[in-house]
C-alpha cells in the first residue's frame, strides 16, 4: 500500500517507521523543514509509563477553578469565545469521576507499557543515540498531605503492572543525591526504576532520517492545504512547497492525519468533529554550571507538577498546561510568568547547578512552548476514521513521547489488517475493539 502520514512529531515519524517495516510506501508529509520541531522540540524529555495518568479526576474541577488567577498554576484555564473549548471542557468535566479515572488510566497504561517495550526494540534495531538514560523517575514531594496520598496513586500504578514504590526521604537521597540541598523539605517520594528518558527531538529525527534510507519520502517545508474527498473517500491531499509555492496533489492508498492540536482543524474541514484541544505547555533547557551536582535521575516535583531531566550538559525542565486556544506567543504576561516560575524552581531546587539568569541577566534559557493535543480523557485516537481511506493517530496530551513508539506501530498494524496487542479500544473499531481489549486482558490476567 501507499500511505500518506500527514505531520511529523513523533507520533507521525514512528507510524511512517512502522508502516515501512511492514513493506508499505510511505510519504511523510510536515510543514517544518526537520521532523519533531513543533510539539516534541522540547518536552519534557520522560518515558513515564509509571505516570500514564489523566488530567481528569475527582479533585480537577475545583483545583482548576482556584488556579483560574494564578499565572504560574499547573492547570490554567484561560476561557476563549471558542465553541469547540466548551464542548471539550464538558466532556473532560464528564471525565472527572472515580469509574472514569479508573477506566481511562487502565488504557493510557497498558498504551504506556506497549509503547515502551516497542521503543526498547526500535532502539535496538536502528541504533539511535539520543542521550538516553535508564535511570528511572522519581517523584518528588515536598507537602506531607500529599507524600500520604502517594501511596494509593503508587498502589494504583502497581495493579497495573508498573512497579512504582514510595519511598522515605533518605532512600529518595540515595537514589538521587543532587537533592540534598533540599533534603530538609523532602516529605518522601515515589520512584520507578523502569522508566527512563531521553531527547525526543534528537530521537524522531534521527528515525525520520532512518525511514528516508528504507525509501521513505520525507516531503518537510510543506504546508497541507486541504483533503479532497471524493464519493465519501479521501481520494488525494493538496500540499503546497513553502519554498516556492509549487502544489501537489498526493493519492495514496491510505492517508493518516498525526497533526497534534492542528488534527481538529484539519478534520474539521471535511466535516470529521474530534475532541482534541491543546494544552499548552513551557520548558525550559539550561546549560550546566556546575554538572557534577547535577541530578541524574530524571525528576517530577510535585509542588509545581514540572518535570526534570538532564541531557548531557543542559537541564530541561518543563511542565504545566494552559487551555487557551492556539496561542504559541512566549512574550504574553502568562507566558512570562510561567517561564520565570520554571527557572525559580530550578535555582530553589539545584541552587547554583544551572544557569538560571533570565536574558536581561546575561544568561541564555532556551525556553520554548507547544500544544499538547489533549482529549477530555488523555486516550489518544488511533484508528478509521468515517471517511473511506482515512486515518487517525493523534490526542496525546502530555504522553507523545511515552505513547510514540506504540501508537506508531499500532497503527501500523490496523492499517496491515493485523489486530494490535493491546487492551484498548481504537477508533472506528467498535464492537470488535472492545472484544480485543477484554481478550487482551484476560490474557494478560491468565499470564
């Protein structure tokens, strides 16, 4: 088969990746002159199978409207004239139920440790160097209310296989030293020595490169300009080159759309409504100042929801969500605010280990934002789609780099005819995916 992929994060690279395993021809279509120069740039750097939780849940509601004023809270909601921001903050408040929660992270874990063990293999296969780390992640607290809640998230993680531990204080400073300039507000932690973390912009780039040598057509500097359907198929997709504003008309044999945020638009334009919204969110990668003290272990802070993570001589901390439209601006009052709380923490954190000095300063943070592209329930969609021909593998939220690798692959698979080996239902699938998701369970129960 011919297939199209449309958008080339890391969801997008590693389904062209996939299908050409499978002895497909493959186009890989994106707008940017490189892949993964949007979304996955600069995230948060984790595999965090152990973390594979939804935003929704019990407390969400009330936490987001107290954090509605707070211009560095971890969940913003920035309320827009936009009908489609509505809609999506209703289906996420049906979302926020104990049953929900419950069901929706039995999936986003069972995508999360699927996808690892496919990352393992496709790293094995090609090679690809990207400043891996298999140290684990470790999660940190520093309020006592909230270190005595962990435990019932780690219990949580553990019925679904993850082995994530709590731990005391001095354990937490064993597995992660870096931490003793604030071991006296340490409360304990959580860890799981199976996660790891590495930079998904130097991986996706180095598999798109990989797919172009097994035949791959990487068409990057091009801007897709609309899908023609034709008799309720997608019979071709208009691009247009940003070079010199030449158009093609490309016709496959299947056409997927790994768009991220932009998915909703795109599909919208043929009359497909999807619940995907973004999220915004900031990182910020620092140089080293003094690495020995540097931590190691790639880190959650509880007290701000950002995550940690070395990569060679930078530090790359991330994190919070901001729901206000496709808004990339970094100069906003917002946006300022929340890059600054970033550095705060760090130099609160690791005082003196990395160059936190703001450019008015003298120093050089390299901070950056993207759209997360989030469903009410953090389950990303993968599977058909109404129109014949089409195709969808996008909605991942904050787990785009955890839930790559496998959301690639298994869509591979679906387009193949093959039946992915995964308890979770996928779009289009129905009543033979729920009958997938109950077989692969009980399977893995009878394991």
């Amino acid at each position: 088969m011919r297939v199209v992929v449309l958008g080339a994060g890391i969801i997008g690279t590693s389904t062209a990746w996939h299908l050409l395993q499978r002895g497909h021809e493959v186009v890989l279509v994106d707008r940017q002159p490189d892949a993964a120069l949007e979304t996955s740039f600069a995230n948060a750097a984790q595999i965090s199978v152990s973390y594979c939780e939804p935003w929704a849940n019990r407390q969400a509601p009330l936490k987001a409207l107290k954090w509605m004023f707070d211009k560095q809270a971890p969940l913003l909601w920035r309320p827009q004239l936009d009908p489609a921001q509505w809609r999506w903050l209703l289906q996420f408040l049906g979302q926020c139920t104990d049953r929900a929660f419950e069901r929706n992270v039995a999936q986003l874990v069972s995508l999360g440790a699927f996808s690892h063990a496919t990352l393992k293999q496709m790293v094995a296969d090609t090679g690809i160097e990207y400043q891996r780390s298999e140290r684990g992640i470790a999660h940190v607290y520093t309020d006592a209310k909230a270190f005595e809640e962990a435990g019932a998230a780690a219990e949580l993680m553990r019925r679904h296989g993850v082995q994530r531990r709590v731990v005391s204080r001095e354990e937490l400073l064993r597995i992660e030293p870096a931490l003793q300039a604030v071991a006296d507000r340490i409360a304990g932690g959580t860890y799981t020595p199976t996660d790891e973390h590495g930079d998904a912009r130097v991986f996706t780039q180095a598999l798109a490169r990989r797919c172009a040598e097994r035949g791959a057509q990487l068409l990057f500097g091009h801007d897709i300009e609309r899908l023609e359907v034709v008799g309720g198929a997608v019979e071709r997709v208009h691009v247009r080159a940003r070079a010199d504003g030449r158009t093609q008309a490309l016709q496959a044999d299947a056409y997927v759309v790994a768009c991220g945020s932009y998915t909703t638009p795109l599909l919208a334009s043929v009359g497909i409504r999807v619940p995907i919204y973004p999220g915004k969110g900031y990182s910020a990668t620092l140089a080293l100042r003094d690495p020995a003290r540097a931590p190691q272990v790639s880190l959650l802070d509880d007290g701000r929801k950002i995550a940690i993570s070395r990569l060679g001589d930078r530090l790359r901390v991330a994190g919070t969500i901001e729901l206000g439209g496709f808004d990339l601006r970094l100069d906003t009052p917002v946006a300022r605010a929340r890059c600054e709380m970033l550095l705060q923490r760090i130099e609160e954190l690791f005082p003196g280990v990395a160059d936190t000095r703001t450019p008015e300063q003298g120093g050089d943070p390299q901070f950056w934002c993207g759209l997360r592209p989030a469903t009410p329930t953090n389950i990303p969609l993968i599977g058909r789609l109404p129109l014949a021909r089409l195709w969808i593998n996008a909605g991942h939220g904050t787990l785009g780099w955890t839930h790559g690798a496998g959301s690639g692959r298994a869509l591979a698979e679906l387009i193949s005819g093959e039946r992915p080996a995964i308890a979770m239902d996928f779009v289009g699938f129905g009543a033979d995916a729920r009958q997938r998701a109950r077989s692969a369970r009980a399977a893995s129960a009878a394991a």
